[in-house]
C-alpha cells in the first residue's frame, strides 16, 4: 500500500495503514458468503506526519467512538463489492477527515434575540396560556 499524500504538508505513510478483508453483509446472495470485499482499514494517529497538535486533537475527538483497544481509528468501506474499489473509498474517508480536522473551527459570537423573536415568543406564550385557560373546569352554577 502506498503513503497516502493528504495535502503537500500532511502525509499518512504505508506503515500506519493496517488493511483487512472481510466478508460483507448485505444483498449479494450467496456471493456474499463466499467473497470478502469489505474492506477494514485501521490508522495508526501517530503516525501522521505534519499533523500540527491542535488538529490531531480535533481528529482524535471526532472519531473517538471509531477507535480499537490500541487507539488505532477503524475505517471500513462495503459501498462496492470490489474489494479494490472499497480499500479505494476508506482511504478516501481517511484523508477527507483528516482535510476537516485541519480548519480550525470558527468561534461563535452571542448573540442577542431580535425584537420580531421576542414578539413572536410571546404571542406563542399568550396563546398556551389561553389554550390552557379553556381546559380549566368552569363553574355553570
């Protein structure tokens, strides 16, 4: 397998890839028992070279529910049932992850409600209120 060039500054070499066929579910009749085009890959985050702290950070908490014992991130791929096509695709979902863990994310400023929001709110609030009114028992006598 061949190192998989991110950007010119961000490269994951062949030695963190760690690939394994599977056999895959799913529609495919009995084919599906006997040929193993699931493709798993796993990627050794360490090993990423030109990853700047901050963004391996935002990489690491973002596939944190996809890692094994060792920390190493489990991609799999079953789109196609060729096997070629599938090692093809996850490593396309590596490098478009770790694409996104590079922008930083933008700050949210606070803002405050605008004047149609609090009107609208209100109206909103005034007719549960009215709603809730009917509901209660009216005394006829």
């Amino acid at each position: 397998m061949d190192a998989l060039d991110v950007t010119g500054a961000v490269v994951i070499p062949a030695a963190a890839f760690q690939v394994k066929a599977v056999r895959a579910g799913g529609p495919g009749g009995q084919n599906v028992n006997k040929v193993a085009s699931k493709v798993e890959v796993r990627v050794d985050l360490a090993l990423i070279e030109g990853l700047d702290p901050a963004s391996l950070d935002r990489l690491r908490a973002k596939v944190r529910n996809q890692l094994d014992a060792e920390g190493r991130w489990i991609v799999t791929s079953s789109r196609t049932r060729d096997q070629l096509l599938n090692l093809e695709d996850a490593r396309s979902k590596v490098a478009q992850a770790v694409l996104e863990s590079l922008k930083a994310p933008v700050p949210r400023r606070p803002t405050r409600p605008t004047r149609s929001s609090r009107t609208v709110r209100l109206i909103v609030k005034k007719r549960a209120g009215a709603v809730k009114k009917d509901r209660a028992r009216k005394d006829w006598d």
